[in-house]
C-alpha cells in the first residue's frame, strides 16, 4: 500500500513538472503583462523600461529556470499585476472555491447516486428513464446559459436569492446547483452502472435466498461494493468540478480560483496562473491517493492485504 | 482529511463573517444614513495608488488618499495637499504644501512625503507602471518649510494635469513595512481608511475623524466586486446598492422608469474613435479612410445604441479636454459618396481586418462593420482577448489590421495625451506619419502659452482631419445608477469622492 | 436505456437528424438575412412585425438582427465546431492510443505521460491559454478544442488496444508477417471503434458547450458570425431587459446536447458488456 | 410418505416460448433428489423457480410448487421472504462469488438465521462448526477472500441451513470446486440431509455427481423431463435414449467423478426451434414419425420409474 501510495506521488510529481512546463511556455507565448499595466500614453520606450524591470524581456529559458528555483525554495513569487505575494491572493480565493465545490458535491452526490441507484434497481421502468431526462438535462446546459436564468428567475423576478457574489449560505446556492448539475449525471451513470453490475452477481441472489429483501440486499450487500467505481469517479469528478468553476465563478462573481484563474490569464499574470495550476495538481493528487485511503476502508481485501 | 476539514471550516467561517457584515439591506428611513454601499465591476488591483490608475482601483484608493492637485467639480485644477503653486521657471514649478494634515496613523504630512512620493513613483526599481506619466519630472526637492521644487526636463504644459495623479503617500509607513504591507494595509491623508479588503470581494473603507477636508458624509463605505452589469443593475433595483458604476446605456433607459432610482451621467474625456491604419493595407490609400469616415452614422449609432448617452466629436477628442478644435466639421455622413470612393480607389470588396476585444461595445463594432460592408467593403472582426489585442494593435502596421475600435483617455484632459501617442510617428499606437502634424503637436507639448498650444492643435487636427488616421466618433459618457436619495454630481475625469456624495 | 433500440431512440436520432438538416439548409430556410441589422428595430420582443421588414418570431438582438435567423444560422456553426473538433481530437488521440498499445515500452510512457498532463489542466482555462497564443479564427478554435481534448481518446485507444493485441488472431496475424500498421488499421481499428464511439459521441456534445463556454468568455465564434454560444453571450447584459437572445439559442442547444448525451449513453449500454443485462 | 416439495407441471416462459414445459417431481425428506442435464435445458431455471426469484424476463405460466404442502407459487413477496432461508433456500457453484466480499462470512450467516446477536454468534459458531469448518471462532470474523473455495461452500451451507429450512436447492455445489474438495461437499450434504432430514434438490450436469449422492434422479431435456427414477434404476436401466446416451459418454473408469454430457451428437435445440413432438428428435437414433408429431407422455416402466419415449421398449 505504501509502496503503491509512493509510486502514485512519483508519477504525480512528474505530471505536476510537466503541467507546469506546459503552462509556463503557453503564457509567455501569450505575450506578457506590460502593455496591459503601462497607461495608454506610454511610448515604446518607456513600455521598454517597464518591461526590463519586470524580467520579461530575459530569455524564456533563463525565466523558466530562475521561476522553478524560486518554486523548489516553496516560494510562489510576487504578482507583478496585484504586487502581493502569489500565496497570499490564491490565500483568499481557496476558501471560496472549497466551499463552492462542496456545495456543487452535495448537490451532484446527493442527486446523482440515489438516482443512479434507483434507475438500476428500477430498470427499464418509466421512473428510470425519466431519472434519466434528468441528470442528462442537467449536464446539457451550458453552465453559463443556467447560471444566467436562474439568476433572472430566482434573483431578479423573484428575488429569493442573492444575484451574485458571496453572501453567506443563500448565495451558494445557485452556483452549487450550477455547477453540480455538471457531475450529476456522471455520478449518476456510474453508480447506475456499479450497481448493475453488482445487482448481477451470485452473492446478491444468495442473499435474497437467505429471505433478504431486495432493498435489503441493495443496502446491506451492494451499496458498498458499488461504492468502490463511484469512489474513483468522485476523486476525478473533483477535477472537473475545478474546471466548470471557471465559468460558474465568473457568471456568479463567485471570488474562487476559478474567477481568478480566466482574470489573471486575462491579465496575463503568470505567476498567478501558474500557481492555480499547481495548485489544481495538488488536489488531484490529493484527491486520488484520498480515494486509495477510501478502498482500503471499505475493502477488506485491500486493507488486510497490506 | 485534514486539509479538507481546515478548508471546510475556513469557508464557513467565511461564510459566516460575511452574512454578519452584509446586514439587511433597506435601511430605515427614519435614521441617518451611515453606510454606503457601491458596486463597481472590477477588485481594486492594487491599494497602492502608485502603481497604477485604473477607474476601479482610483475609486476606492482616491477616498483613501489626497494627491497633490485635484480637478474640481468643474474640472479645472485646484490644489489639495498642496495650497498654491508658482512656476518659478518654465521648468520649475514650486508648490506650498498644506501644513494641517495628517495621515492615517497620526502622523504629520511634510514636505518630505511629497518628495518622497514624486521619488518614490520615478525610481525605476520601483516598476511603477505610472512611471510614463511621471517621467519628465528630473527632480524633486523640499525648498522651504512648506515648499517643495519639481523640476522637469523641458517646459512642460501637461504636468499639472499629470499631478492630478499623483497620491501622496506616507514615507515613514511605507519605508517601515515595506512596499507589499503598504499595498495591503495603505495608509493614506485621504477622508477615509481602509478597514477590509476582501479580495474579489468587497472592500469596506470607514471615516478618517477629524479629516482636514471636513467631515465625510458616511461612516462607512462598501465597495462590492460584481462584475456582470445586469447584475449590478439588479442590486441597485433591490436595494442591495446605493450606487453602481458603469451601466450600460440599454440599462439606464429601463432604469428611467424606476422611480427609487435615478441614473446620473457625464460626459467624460474618453473618445470613441476608429483607428484607421495609414501604413497598411487597402486604406494605405487616403480615398479609402476618407471614404470609411463618410460612411459611418455617427448620429445614427449614438441614438440608436448608446441611447443619447454620448455626444459626437469631430476629432479624436472630446471638449472635456485642452485642445478640441472648434472650427473642424467632421467629414459629413455620406455613404453614396463613401461608395463612388471606394470604387474610385479600386477597393471594393478589399477585406479589412478590424481588430477588437471583448473589452469594447460589440454592438458598436458589429453596426461599423455593416455600414463599412454597405459603402463596398468587407471588414473582418478579429477579436482577441485584451492583451493580445494590444500586442497587435501596437505592433508593426501589418500586425495592427486595418481597422480597431477604441476607447481612449488619458487621464490628463489634454489633446497632448490623445492625439500625441495615437498619430505621432513612432508611437506605438500610430500607423501614420506626417511631419507637419510630428512639428505641430511637439511645439504644443513644449510650450506653457495656452494660446501657441491651441493653435498647434487646431494645425494638427487640420492635418488629421485631411488624413484620416483616425476617425473621431462620440465622446462617451461615464454612466453611473443610483438611489434616488443620492446627491452627486459626476464628473469628466470620473472621479469618484465620497466627500463629494450626500444622503437626503 | 438498456440497449435495445425503442421508440426514444428513435425520437432522438429524428429530432438530431432535424438539427443536421436545418444546419445543412440554413442558407435557404432563414427569413432574413442572419447578418444584417436594422439598428432601429433592436432588442424588439417575438413576434414583432414591421411593415417595411416582415416578421421577427423570434425577436431581434441588440443590433436588430432577426434572431430567429440567427439561431438557425448558428445551428450550422455550433454543429460544424462540434463535428470538426471532435474529429481533430478523435483522429489524434486514436493514433496516439493506438501507437502507444501497440509498441508499449517508453513511447507508451511518454505518450500516456503527456495524456496524463493535459487532462490534469482544467479544460476551459487550457482552451483560453492556447487561443491567447494562437489568437482566434475558426480554424484555431477548432484546432484548439481538439489538441484539449485528445488525451481522452488516447486513453481508451490505449487500454482496448492493449487488451486487443493480446488476442490470439492478432498474435497470429503478427506471426505470418503482417506489418504493424496493417495489423493497426485492419484488425485492431475495427476492434477498438465502438468504445470510442462512444466517447466521440459524448464528446461532441461537450464540444458544443464548450464552444459556447468559449464565447461566453468572448473567445469563440467571430462576430458578426452566429453560433449559439455567442448569441447567447451577446445576450447575456439585456437578459432582463431581453430574455429571448438568451433563451431561445440556449434551448436549442440544449435540445441537441441532451439528445448526444442520450444516445451516447444508449451506445454505451449497447457496447458495454458490463451494462448488458445478463 | 410426507413430502417436502411436490413440484407438478411447472411451466416457465421467456417472451413466450415455454423453456420450462410442464415438469414435475417431488422430494421426500431427508432425500436427495438430482436434476440433471445439459446447460441451456431450464434445471437452473427451475432451480430458481423454486425459490421465486426468477429473473424479470421469465415468467412462471403455469404449475404449482407446494413447500411442505403449502403452494408457494401465489404467495406475495413479503410471505416468500418469510419463507426464503427459514423453509427452503440455496446454495450456489461459485461459493466465493455468492458471498459478499466486503462482509464477513459469519455476518452473512448470520443473516439467514434471524437472531439477535449474542445468541446468533453462537448459533452461527455452532453451524459453522457442523459443516466442518475448523476454528470457527477465528474464521467467523474472516472474509471470503481469506478463505478456500471449499470453505466457502461450506459457509454458504451453514447459511442455507441455519434456519432448518425443509428443503435445500444446491445449484451446482460442486462444479467450481477441486476434485477432493468436491467429494468432502457430498459427503457433507449428504451427512446433512440425513442428520437433519432436509430435502435436497441438486442441480447438476455431472452424472459422476449423481452417482454419488442422488437417490432419485430426474434427466432433463430441452425443458421437459425425459427420464425420473431411482438412480440405481435409472443408470443400471436407463429407459430413455437420452440417458442412454448420457450413461454411454461416462468413461469406463467407474470412480471418475468428472464425467461430462459433452459427447453426444448433434446438439440441443433451441427454444424457438422446439417443434410438436419429441425435442430429442433431432439426435434420436430412434426418430421415427410419430416422434416429430406428438410429444410422448412421460409413463411408469418400473416401480418409480418413469419415461417420455415412444421407444421405451427398444431401450429394455
């Protein structure tokens, strides 16, 4: 298990390594911050001298070094757009963006398996193919396109919730339905799947002929095993939860990373880019080797193995 | 587990922090109004008022800081920290300080932070953007109890204008915590302090007691972020804001009707205006840009899509600024002509790229489009993210297309800071060169008699209007929502002094 | 839902063959002209009638261009963005996943390395950098979508590649001396195309919503051009004041994702043999 | 002589067709009753239909199941559940896949007895001792990954017979099993069924299987019973060609447990290809006429000893 857990850190180090250097040479080839920071007026010149105090007309490669010298020190730099340290601006966004995307997983959880669970269970049945027109309908809006009506419905003409920006428990509300509506059907596909298959086999027959119910049986013997493949999903549907964020964010001016991530490539402000990324990385990896710990809870065969 | 748990608690800490400081929105009629609450599209980017001048961050940081001068309500340029000014020569100019303020912390305002901040802002190591603005400027010394010398490379006419930029910020503070502190925790003379800044966020600024200027009309001041305008409407509509900035002219029409809210707009000094590149393509040819000015309805696109909330130019300027020619018609609106032009220059069908972003009314760019393709040509719309938009638009005239729309200020109300670095040959942003014009606008920068200048730049904007470099379409009005109960008026150069607002 | 093909599925492949012949036909069946505006009948609700211009069932946009025409005229560009830049990425990760199978060892490690990469920057934000570099077209965007989202073809060309090459036919097809891209294209191809399928078809939906996504952020479509995306995110600041220019495109776009989404899953039931019922 | 299932004319149909036709049999008990027959020939359908839980395409069109009297066959799913594991209940061919891989086995044992904890602990230690299983007390806390397969059918008979159900259906006990293994599973059924009179059904294909522990033995073909009888009877005297057949493909070696029904000619029908007459037409090397016509009633020859075959006397 350790060993295991060790060589799923390696890889991730060499994927985050690879990431970054992707995206390091992707911004510079962007071009950079100073014509966006110089006033309107400003001669080439001058545009020049900002430029050179900046760093950015070193060549790309002497960039890139000195950047991951300063990385490998734990230093994420200084914002040349916002002058503070990169840590602290990506300080203030974590919190927001965590509690977005717990919000979106309660919603995407909290609908998509109990509805996964039920169209295996029920399958073929009406009920299953209208659970169906649900998650898919959830996860064919544009998140834009539903943030934007349900702000018109909820905020503008009814006025039942906040419009936007952070104001406690009421305001987390659209952007968690928003965003969560992404994973619902993932979520949903999955379990409905796992659950199938686990509903197929011999061990779910011997328990109903031990007298168990159905429910039961589903509740007692299936739920766990199918928890195992809706686990691994989970851990990847943290990833794509980030992802949507970039748009949910923006819509709802939600001031996460995702908002902060689309503005500083706006911006052009590297370090801050990259830093999301890295961080982006991090929860991956994270988020993974949290699924390991989780197989191990629920399995026996990979718990007493070890 | 862990880090999920901490970051769990941090948010609901968060969250309820938050619900806390918001409070209910409609206050009572009855007691006095002590909080404010503003909604403006963008964070501050920075607190520092030194590092740059952007309308959000200045409406925040200019409550929080005096600058040397200022512009009053009607735009002419009065002192604040400082009292008076003489020059002593033309390169010379001495300024009395005021001697009653006092920053933040108790400190006195002295002489010294004057130079301080002059020094502070055009040392290059400092890499302030705002250095171009401040580069003429050799040196500053304090020459007196109260008095203090800047001395600049040549005469110099648009240096006061500069000033107006120019925050005064405590020396002591600043060399105490270091540059990244101050930018978090600023400490300024202004009539207001920083309290919060959430970034993204919100920042909430509180009363300075005892401020030099009197007595600031709230205790309290919110500055919310909320980007997208149909939402900023909405809070104004609710309630939830005293006033917005920035609205759209669709929106300031459907809020006429509203009876709690009023809108209130001025014309600014930002010129709308076409480039038009000189040095490449189909309009290298001066039929061609002579022909794209006749065939754009300025009357038409400021009624039909900004609503009357602009009024059209003759030039590239607006009158808001020194220098607006009054002589020069605009080439009339004539797209027959504009065609018959074309047709003589060869250029029908000639496919104009039309550089943009998302930063500038589509609505306008798309109805330029259309009446350009009706005289006979065909524009392209290239539109690109902001940065890469500037990278082109400044870069050689190949890369600059045929076309860009843009919006331009210069922060200083003068024709020096519009029309120099749009058409001066060499400028970045100039695809053009004419040496009369380079001779008319160098002599008008170079200059203190008022009169020489404006007779410079009547030449020059002859010049341009023969030409075509450019073509002037409206100046744009500074759109803001508000309560009803809020008295203020805006101003050109969209300031934005709470010292200035009242509650009824 | 389970495979068999019912009377929805029907319904679906009808209601997109609906879709894909209005797009095909869109010059033909618009009322007006997508592209021009009368400035002076702008933002005007459904069903708006103008003597000298005709009628706008759906409206006009916010510069009185019909929106009705817009929408169908966008149908072609949301359908050609979404074909377009899943074929790029389809064809690319195949090739990619299918090389990687085959020769295993380092270029396996490599490939599957730089799979893992990319997947691991969000999507959106890896689209928004690469089009601020290659700076926008049509060409671009669809250049774009599809070097994003190649990786997730690779990855399963690779896994039904891997366990493709082990089967005995291809051991013995590689013993009577059939060389390695005729044994690629002719017997494991064929062998691994319903999975990817599959995931061609889910894709094509998320490429849609990402194109729109796209243009929300104002990196999509160039105007005046319509796609649904843009009309939408034209519409996005007169959502009170004109809800149409936002909801009738989104409708649309929504009706053609959710048939994609449903009848990708149907083919997966059809082609996963986990999900047949046994 | 009690009974402890009657099954008569039990019909199961997929989408119409009738792939169970009208079977009949019934155990005594304390008697092992086999059924035995080729995959695809409906014994693990009507191994099912004993316990009504059939899968959702099949659907039972006619017959009664009487458990210890009572027909089962109307009862609704609330009663069955009653019945299930406390008066008859199954046990699978892959034990280890029929056990729960995330609970303990003593947790899934359990389950069929329906008792309170302290007092099932106990019961199911006690049981798990009576199928043989060493060191009850450790192994009632394992996980069936921790165990053999014989192990784990071992558990899955304390489960199945915890409650002292009446009858016990054994699906195939033995198939997935090594040879010693298998022959200590007998073994232990049959002590079992005799210790504790419980009925066995035991479905299978091996004939070895049958010899070993069936006293009666019912041959299926295609849905219908071909051949029922004592199993001394029915393989010193098989009065079917079928089973005829059947006996001839054992190989000679007598104590050779794993014979197999691999080598007959020709092979089963269809469901949809079933015709009028007798379904073994097709590999009969009696066919005649009469035979593709009418199906043959399934009569008594000897003492207890029935067969569906117009051909009967040829076979004497």
């Amino acid at each position: 298990m350790l060993r295991h857990i060790a060589g799923r850190v390696g890889q991730a180090i060499v994927t985050t390594f690879g990431v970054l250097t992707l995206v390091f040479f992707l911004m510079r080839l962007s071009g950079d911050p100073t014509l966006l920071l110089v006033p309107q007026g400003a001669s080439a010149h001058q545009i020049a001298i900002l430029r050179h105090q900046l760093g950015f007309d070193r060549p790309l490669i002497v960039q890139y070094v000195a950047y991951l010298r300063q990385l490998l020190q734990g230093n994420l730099g200084m914002s040349l757009v916002q002058r503070m340290p990169v840590a602290s601006i990506l300080g203030s966004r974590i919190p927001y963006t965590t509690e977005l995307a717990a919000g979106s997983l309660v919603v995407a959880v909290g609908i998509g398996i109990p509805a996964g669970v039920a169209m295996a269970v029920w399958r073929g049945s009406l009920l299953e193919r209208s659970l169906a027109a649900l998650v898919f309908a959830g996860q064919s809006m544009p998140t834009f396109w539903s943030g934007i009506l349900m702000i018109l419905l909820f905020g503008v003409v009814l006025g039942w919730l906040p419009t936007s920006g952070v104001a406690g428990l009421p305001s987390l509300i659209m952007p968690s339905i928003a965003l969560g509506a992404l994973s619902m059907a993932s979520f949903a596909r999955m379990t409905r799947i796992a659950v199938l298959d686990e509903l197929s086999r011999d061990y779910v027959a011997a328990a109903r002929a031990r007298g168990l119910s159905l429910g039961a049986a589903v509740v007692r013997h299936v739920a766990r095993n199918a928890a195992i493949p809706v686990v691994t999903v989970a851990a990847l549907e943290i990833g794509n939860l980030l992802a949507g964020a970039v748009i949910v964010e923006t819509v709802f001016a939600w001031p996460g990373i995702g908002q902060l991530a689309i503005q500083a490539i706006a911006a052009r402000d590297f370090l801050v880019v990259q830093a999301i990324v890295l961080f982006v990385s991090f929860v991956f990896i994270v988020m993974n080797l949290l699924a390991d710990v989780v197989y191990a809870v629920i399995d026996p065969r990979i718990r007493l193995s070890s | 587990m862990g880090i999920m748990k901490t970051a769990f608690l941090a948010a609901a800490i968060t969250t309820i922090g938050i619900a806390g400081l918001i409070g209910a929105p409609a206050p009572a009629l009855a007691a006095p109004k002590t909080k404010l609450t503003v909604d403006l599209p963008n964070d501050v980017a920075t607190m520092d008022p030194q590092l740059q001048w952007d309308t959000d961050s200045y409406s925040v940081y200019r409550n929080i800081f005096d600058n040397l001068v200022t512009r009053n309500t009607s735009g002419k340029i009065v002192g604040q920290v400082a009292s008076s000014w003489h020059y002593k020569s033309p390169t010379e100019i001495v300024f009395t300080i005021r001697n009653d303020i006092r920053f933040q912390d108790g400190s006195k305002l002295t002489p010294a932070d004057v130079v301080y901040s002059v020094e502070r802002i055009t040392n290059p190591a400092f890499k302030s953007p705002q250095l171009s603005q401040f580069d003429e400027i050799t040196s500053a010394a304090v020459t007196g109890p109260n008095e203090v010398t800047l001395t600049t490379k040549s005469p110099y006419p648009v240096l006061l204008a500069q000033l107006v930029k120019l925050s005064i910020v405590p020396k002591a503070y600043i060399e105490k915590v270091g540059n990244t502190q101050f930018n978090l925790h600023p400490i300024g003379s202004g009539p207001y302090k920083l309290a919060d800044w959430q970034h993204g966020v919100r920042s909430v600024l509180t009363a300075t007691p005892g401020y030099w200027g009197g007595k600031p009309p709230f205790e309290k001041v919110v500055f919310r972020v909320v980007p997208q305008d149909a939402t900023r409407v909405a809070d104004l509509r609710a309630g939830v804001a005293d006033i917005v900035r920035q609205i759209t002219p669709d929106d300031a029409k459907s809020l006429q009707s509203d009876h709690a809210v009023k809108v209130l707009a001025v014309p600014t000094e930002r010129v709308g205006y076409l480039f038009v590149n000189a040095q490449w393509g189909p309009t290298k040819d001066v039929r061609v840009r002579r022909a794209i000015a006749m065939a754009i309805d300025r009357k038409g696109l400021i009624s039909a899509l900004l609503g009357g909330y602009a009024k059209p130019v003759n030039v590239v300027l607006t009158p808001a600024s020194f220098g607006y020619p009054t002589g020069i018609k605009p080439w009339p609106y004539d797209p027959q002509k504009a065609a018959a032009l074309i047709k003589a220059a060869g250029a029908e069908g000639a496919r104009l790229p039309f550089l943009t972003s998302p930063a500038y009314p589509q609505n306008i760019i798309q109805a330029i489009q259309q009446m350009l393709d009706q005289v006979g040509l065909k524009v392209v719309i290239h539109q690109m993210d902001q940065a890469s938009y500037l990278r082109d638009r400044q870069g050689t005239p190949q890369e600059a297309g045929s076309l860009a729309f843009g919006l331009w200020s210069c922060a200083c109300q003068d024709a020096d800071g519009t029309i120099w670095p749009l058409f001066h040959t060499g400028s970045i942003w100039s695809k053009y060169s004419n040496l009369a014009f380079d001779k008319a606008v160098d002599a008008a920068r170079s200059t203190l008699d008022a009169k020489a200048r404006m007779a410079d730049y009547h030449t020059a904007f002859e010049i341009l209007h023969r030409d075509v470099p450019g073509v002037g379409l409206y100046q744009a009005d500074a759109i803001y929502g508000a309560r009803d109960q809020l008295q203020w008026t805006p101003t050109p150069n969209e300031a934005f002094f709470i010292m200035d607002m009242k509650w009824k | 839902m389970n495979g068999r093909f019912t009377p929805g599925i029907a319904a679906i492949l009808g209601l997109l063959a609906i879709y894909v012949f209005v797009a095909v036909l869109a010059p033909w069946i618009v009322p007006h002209n997508p592209l021009r505006q009368i400035l002076l009948l702008r933002l005007r609700p459904p069903l708006t009638y103008s003597p000298s211009a005709g009628w706008f069932l759906l409206g006009t946009d916010d510069v009185g261009r019909d929106l009705l025409s817009r929408v169908v005229d966008g149908a072609r560009a949301s359908l050609m963005v979404g074909a377009l830049s899943v074929s790029v990425s389809l064809l690319s990760g195949t090739v990619f996943g299918l090389l990687a199978g085959w020769f295993r060892g380092w270029i396996a490690i490599v490939v599957m390395r730089i799979v893992d990469i990319v997947l691991s920057i969000p999507a959106i934000l890896l689209a928004v950098l690469t089009v601020a570099v290659l700076g926008p077209s049509f060409a671009n965007l669809i250049l774009v979508l599809g070097l994003t989202r190649w990786p997730r073809y690779t990855r399963v060309a690779y896994a039904q590649t891997l366990q493709v090459a082990t089967l005995p036919y291809i051991r013995a097809a590689e013993m009577a001396g059939a060389r390695a891209p005729r044994i690629l294209l002719r017997h494991i191809l064929p062998n691994i195309a319903g999975p990817l399928m599959v995931v061609a078809t889910t894709e094509f939906g998320l490429m849609i919503l990402f194109e729109a996504g796209l243009s929300f952020l104002g990196l999509g479509i160039q105007p005046p051009y319509p796609s649904w995306g843009s009309i939408m995110s034209e519409g996005q600041n007169y959502v009170a004041s004109a809800w149409w220019m936002t909801v009738f495109p989104g409708i649309c776009l929504f009706g053609v994702v959710l048939c994609v989404n449903l009848l990708g899953d149907w083919l997966r039931d059809r082609l996963d043999p986990r999900a047949q019922s046994r | 002589m009690s009974v402890a299932l009657q099954v008569s004319d039990l019909r199961l149909a997929i989408g119409g067709v009738n792939v169970v036709d009208g079977i009949a049999f019934s155990v005594a008990p304390g008697e092992v009753m086999a059924l035995v027959g080729e995959s695809g020939c409906g014994k693990s359908l009507t191994a099912q239909a004993l316990l009504r839980l059939l899968p959702r395409q099949v659907r039972q069109t006619g017959g009664r199941i009487l458990l210890e009297g009572e027909d089962i066959t109307a009862l609704p799913e609330r009663r069955l559940r009653q019945i299930r594991g406390r008066r008859i209940s199954m046990i699978f061919q892959e034990p280890q896949a029929a056990l729960d891989p995330l609970s303990p086995v003593g947790a899934q044992v359990r389950e069929a007895s329906g008792l309170a904890s302290v007092a099932a602990r106990e019961a199911v230690r006690r049981m798990l001792a009576e199928v043989g299983i060493a060191d009850p007390d450790r192994r009632i806390d394992q996980y069936p990954f921790e165990l053999s397969g014989g192990m784990c059918q071992r558990v899955m008979i304390a489960s199945a017979l915890i409650s002292r159900p009446a009858v016990l259906v054994a699906d195939e006990p033995t198939t997935a099993l090594d040879v010693t293994i298998q022959a200590q599973i007998l073994d232990l059924l049959r002590r079992l069924a005799a210790e504790r009179g419980t009925a066995i059904v035991l479905i299978t294909h091996d004939m070895g299987v049958v010899a070993d522990i069936a006293e009666r033995v019912a041959v299926m073909y295609a849905g219908r019973i071909a051949e029922i009888g004592p199993t001394a009877a029915v393989f010193s005297r098989p009065r079917h060609p079928y089973t005829a057949l059947l006996l001839a493909a054992i190989p000679r070696l007598a104590d050779e447990p794993k014979s197999r029904l691999a080598v007959i000619e020709g092979s089963v029908p269809q469901p949809s290809e079933y015709g009028a007459g007798c379904r073994f037409v097709g590999r009969c090397p009696f066919a005649d006429a009469r035979c593709n016509a009418e199906p043959p009633p399934l009569l008594e020859t000897d003492d207890g000893h029935f067969s569906a075959c117009w051909h009967t006397e040829r076979l004497a």
